[in-house]
C-alpha cells in the first residue's frame, strides 16, 4: 500500500477486501441475485418459507437490552482542513443511557418462526441523507414478498451524493443521487446490509432485512416488544453497532414473556475490541 497509516482512529485505508482499520479488515456486504447453475432453479426466497396463520396462545415478549463492561472509545474519522474540521463516528456502542449501559438502536430477531402473524404493512424501507450523514443510523424491516422488497434513499443534501448497498462481501449497487431526490433497489435476500458513502466510508449505516415478521429495534430507553410470537423454543440473534451478532435461548410461554439480555466485553466485534480502556499495569 502506498501510504501508511498513521493512526487507527483517524485513518482508514482502502484493500481489495474492504476497510483497514487498525491492523483489521472490514470486508463490504453486497446482494446478488444468484442463480443455480444451467438446467437448475434459483434458490427459493427465504420469506417464501413463512405463512399467515391464526396463533393459539400468543404471547408477548418484552425487554430491555443492556451492556455490561467497560466502555469502547468511539471510533471517529476526521475529515476536512482547519476551521472545516470534523469529526464523524465511524463505529460506537450506541448507548440509550451509559449508565444503566442500556442500547438503543440494537435489533432483536426470534429465530425460526415459519408461520405466525401478518407482516407490518405500514413499513417503508428507507434511509435518508442530511448533511453528509444517514437518518436513523441502523433500522429493521421484513422482506413481506417473495419477489422482494423496495429499499429507497433519500437525499435531502443540497449537492449530488454517491452511496453504495452492500451485503457480505458483495456490492449491490453504487449510484449517485441528485440534490433533493430519491433512488430505489429492490432488496431480495435477508441479512445485514451496509449503506455507505464510497469516497468517506465512515458515513454509513445499516439496515436489517428479515424473511418474517418477528424482529424489533430498542427505543431511546433501550426497551423493545415483539407481540404475538407463538408458543415455542427459539433462537433470538441481538444484532447491534460495536458488536458481533449474539445468539441466545428464549422460551416462549404464557401471554407474556421477559427478555433482558445482557452483553459483555466478550461480544464486542473485533474492531471495538481495540478501542478498550487498557488495563493499567500494577504498581511492584
């Protein structure tokens, strides 16, 4: 590589694998539609798999999602020149109040369900762009058709903004949209996908796309429900920014349910790992 990095929470290199960053790769997320190979179908949508039907004894879940441990610093991007000068996070714990350590924003997904209540038909996928940043940095949405569902962008900036859909290590697209406009893709696979800006990375957000309807995001006070779930055993994957996706156990019974689950130091991705407190040496 041509330049060498100075800092790891200033700068940022570019690799054929994705972002560098301390000494760590963040490879990009894409969505392609693939197909099998001559003289087999395409793969069936996962959402394919989900039916609407009555639930007998539903039950509610409810929660709050909280982190136990030390603080990661936040990881900031400096961008511009002198009086210009900004800071932007590139990636944090996102805290609903540091001192409860309770989350907002974080994404609660109950595994498994095959069939259940109808989609939220008021949902519209979408992201919008004020001043260079995405509004509502992560969100969560159900992919309700098989053929898929229309992701729009918003571009409230009064210049041409280019962004970029990943998902894995795949691009999606990469299209640039006009002052005041909007530009729409169609989003056909679950999963966790990335919006960036290509030329300033660290403006990015992340949108969930899930084949049912029984997810949620946690509030400004880190509480989240997910009503009408069926009795059952599950698996619920806690997705939330500065940490690696989480799988924990829930049983579902009665008409209501506590879920308060607890992350620690040891969920934390590997990137906020390194931007930990270091551990002062003792004294001989």
């Amino acid at each position: 590589m041509a330049h060498k990095q100075k800092s790891t929470r200033r700068h940022f290199l570019k690799t054929s694998s994705g972002l560098l960053v301390g000494g760590l790769v963040i490879p990009g997320f894409s969505c392609s539609r693939k197909t099998g190979a001559v003289g087999k179908k395409a793969p069936v949508p996962a959402q394919a798999n989900y039916k609407i039907v009555n639930i007998q004894n539903p039950c509610t879940v409810e929660g709050k999602i909280r982190y136990e441990g030390k603080a990661p610093t936040p990881i900031l991007m400096m961008s511009g020149r002198g009086a210009k000068t900004t800071k932007t996070v590139f990636e944090s714990v996102q805290y609903a109040d540091p001192a409860l350590g309770t989350l907002k924003d974080a994404i609660v997904i109950i595994e498994g369900i095959t069939q259940g209540k109808a989609w939220n038909s008021n949902e519209k996928p979408h992201a919008a762009v004020r001043r260079n940043l995405i509004v509502d940095r992560t969100d969560v949405f159900g992919l309700s058709k098989w053929s898929g569902i229309d992701f729009s962008l918003e571009n409230y900036n009064p210049t041409h903004q280019g962004w970029a859909l990943k998902l894995k290590d795949k691009q999606l697209f990469n299209k640039g949209v006009p002052p005041n406009a909007k530009t729409s893709i169609r989003i056909r696979k679950p999963g966790v996908y990335e919006l960036l800006n290509p030329s300033q990375p660290w403006r990015r957000g992340f949108r969930i796309a899930v084949p049912h309807p029984y997810y949620a995001k946690t509030d400004s006070k880190g509480n989240f429900v997910i009503p009408e779930v069926p009795p059952g055993t599950y698996k619920v994957t806690i997705w939330a920014e500065g940490f690696s996706p989480t799988k924990m156990e829930l049983k579902v019974t009665g008409k209501k349910v506590q879920f308060n689950p607890v992350l620690k130091e040891e969920n934390l991705n590997e990137i906020m790992k390194l931007f930990l407190p270091k551990k002062r040496k003792k004294e001989s």
